[in-house]
C-alpha cells in the first residue's frame, strides 16, 4: 500500500509503474469482512486483490481484497 485516505488506498505495482492501483474502503474486505480505516494494513505492506475495473485513458485500475 502506498497511501491510504478515508475513502481507500492507493496501491504502487511495481511492474506498471504508470499505473493509479486503487482500492475504495468498500472493496477491502479480507476474509469478507469490511474493516475500517485503522485496520488496514500499514503504508508501505504488500496486499493481493482482483482487479474489478480498468479505466484505459488515465490508466486507472480498481482492485477488491477478499
């Protein structure tokens, strides 16, 4: 995770580095429970989703942690 905001996270991906990786706080629900803010894991921790959505013309992607 590279930072975290009220309403999600932005996520780095090394291999596209171009690529804006986000996760809205709806759609960080590990073992399918939504969590809070304060329970998200620290900046810098790695974290797996499934990508949900791609917008190709700002090089957007959406992910969800399960």
């Amino acid at each position: 995770m590279k930072k975290a905001y009220p309403f999600g996270m932005f996520v780095a991906v090394a291999e596209f580095p171009d690529v804006t990786v986000t996760v809205d706080a709806a759609s960080y629900a590990p073992k399918g429970e939504i969590t809070s803010a304060e329970q998200w894991p620290p900046i810098g921790s790695p974290i797996e989703g499934v990508v949900v959505d791609h917008v190709e013309h700002n090089h957007q992607v959406k992910l969800r942690v399960e």
